[in-house]
C-alpha cells in the first residue's frame, strides 16, 4: 500500500525525476540557458525586475534542508569553514586582483568583475556536486549558510579594501540587498525546518523542488537578457577576459585541495577534499549578476556571466577525476 494517494505519488515520481534530470545535466542546461537569454533578450528585458524575486525562493529552498542539529554538528569542528572561507575570500580575491592588473589594469571594470567573482558567496549548488560525489554534504550545506550569512558583510569591504575611492557605490543599498537576497530567505528556510522537524522539505518537495530549479534557470535566463545588449561592443575584450575567468575558476577549485591538504584527518579518505573543493570552487553566480547589474557597469558583470559558463563544467571534469580516482583506489584496495 502506498503511502501516498496514487495522484500524489505519480506527482512526487515526476517531480523527482525532473530535479535528477536538472542536477545530473545542470552543467548544460545553465549554459545554454545563458546564451538563450543573450538570443532572445528582447522580449525577456520586461521582466528583469522579477529577478530578486526569484532568487530569494531559491534561497529559502535552500534553507529548507539545514536545521539546528546539522549545523551544530559542523560548527563543533569549525576548522573546516574557517580555513575554506579564509582562502576562498581573502586567497582567491587577492589572487583575482593580481590577475586583474595583470592583464587589464587596476582601473578596469574587468578586474573589479574578477574581484567580484572571488568575493560573492559560494554556491548553492556545491551541495548537489558534493552529494553527486560522495562527499560531506553537511559541511558543504553548513560552509553555504554561514558564507551567506556573512556576504552582506564581506562583499562590500572587500570591493571598497581593493578599490576604495575608485569605485563609488552604496555600501549600505548593497547590505540591504544582500540580506533580502540571502540572509532572510535562508533564515526562513531554516524556521519552516525547525518548526516541522526536517517534514516540510520532504512534503512540499514535489512542488519547492521543480520551481526551484526553474528559478534559479530563469535568474541566470534573465540576467543574460540583462546585459545582452552591451555586449556586442565587447566581444573583442573577451580575448583576453574568458582565458582570465577559466585560470581563476580553476585556481578557486585548488585552493579547496589547499585547505584539505592543511586540515588532513586520518580516515576522511576523499571525502574532505571532495567537499571543500567545490565548495572553494563555486560561487553564487546568481548574486553575484545580481549585485553587478545594481552597482556597476556591464563590463564588470561579463567575469561574473562566465563564471557561469566555466563553473558548471569545471564541475563536471573534477566529478570525473574524483570517479576514476575512487575507483583506482577501490581497484588497488581489492
């Protein structure tokens, strides 16, 4: 006897095969839906303003899975969030900063984009490539909260550390948004979790799950459309910009293996390196347009659009290398 009605069962298959399909294939669908919104940005342009919207439920979706228990048991050992957030927002700006002036001068909009990348909160779905890869979702889940809980704070004192006078803009309007964007949705997440015991996630998942997915497409859809329009008179630059974007990705993706190699535990096999790897690796790519859209010229958006493209492939070769690393060790073990 099923638990469930028949309707309610056939909808709840559905809607699970469709959040697989989503997760397993989301490094194509959120490219290509990318350059669909760069195509067809004219009819799409009305409903920009729908944006924070959107975003926000994908957050408090997000908060819906984590309750006081999982991160009480992560916080106990804190070792783990401090060392990756550290690295992650101090190693990986410094390092985009560098790169920056490197290629395009300290006064480029193209280097406060990198910056930008590096100083955003890491990503939701780290936790669905953490989980792909057998990894600590816990910590991965715990390492998103509190990053987020910490952005309103981190990302303006960062773009004001690195450009300070060179770049005017609302640090306040940025917090504030910041909060709307992320803070209280996940907060409110949490708050539905604890009052049903961890039983509002699974009941609502049919229906939270599936918009969820459609949300953060139609973000990345719509913040493509955003800025379509500037750049035709950029395409020369990107030359230079998308090489830059690929080296800073993947030097945020080894900074995890960094922060594992310093924090290696006896029995953690590739669990921990698995774990703050994509953690590292992945930025809120969401918020990041987002925040680059409101408070500054579309060239600085451009780093942060193809972080989207090169994030969620990236993703993908690293899932690969840990797969045939698991399997030679299982091979070796036998």
């Amino acid at each position: 006897m099923l638990p469930f009605g028949d309707d309610d069962y056939i909808m709840r298959e559905q809607a699970a095969r469709f959040t697989r399909f989503f997760e397993k294939y989301m490094f194509l669908i959120i490219p290509c839906t990318l350059v669909l919104g760069f195509f067809i940005s004219k009819p799409l342009l009305p409903f920009v303003g729908w944006i924070p919207g959107l975003f926000a439920y994908v957050t408090f979706v997000m908060g819906l899975g984590c309750g006081r228990q999982h991160l009480k048991g992560v916080l106990t050992r804190p070792a783990p969030i401090i060392v990756t957030l550290l690295l992650a927002h101090i190693a990986a700006p410094l390092i985009a900063y560098g790169l920056g002036l490197l290629l395009f001068g300290s006064d480029s909009p193209y280097t406060v984009g990198l910056v930008l990348f590096a100083a955003i909160p890491l990503g939701v779905s780290s936790v669905l490539w953490v989980g792909m890869s057998f990894g600590n979702v816990a910590l991965a889940l715990t390492l998103v909260i509190v990053d987020s809980a910490l952005s309103p704070f981190v990302v303006p004192v960062l773009i004001e550390v690195f450009f300070g006078a060179d770049i005017q803009f609302d640090t306040l309007h940025m917090f504030k948004d910041l909060l709307l964007l992320i803070v209280l949705p996940t907060f409110a997440g949490m708050v539905v979790y604890e009052i049903s015991g961890g039983k509002f996630k699974d009941w609502s998942a049919p229906i939270t799950q599936p918009i969820a997915k459609l949300c953060f497409a139609g973000v990345v859809l719509l913040n493509a459309a955003a800025i379509a329009p500037q750049l035709q008179s950029l395409r020369r630059d990107l030359l230079l910009v998308v090489p830059s974007v690929l080296v800073l990705v993947a030097l945020c993706y080894g900074l995890g293996y960094v922060a594992s190699a310093i924090l290696r535990r006896k029995g953690e096999g590739q669990t921990l390196p698995v774990t703050l790897a994509y953690a590292s690796g992945m930025r809120n790519i969401s918020v990041g347009m987002v925040i680059a859209m409101a408070y500054f010229s579309p060239q600085t958006a451009v780093p942060v659009v193809l972080g989207i493209m090169l994030q969620q492939p990236m993703a993908t070769l690293q899932y690969s290398i840990f797969m045939r690393i698991s399997n030679y060790r299982k091979g070796r073990d036998a």
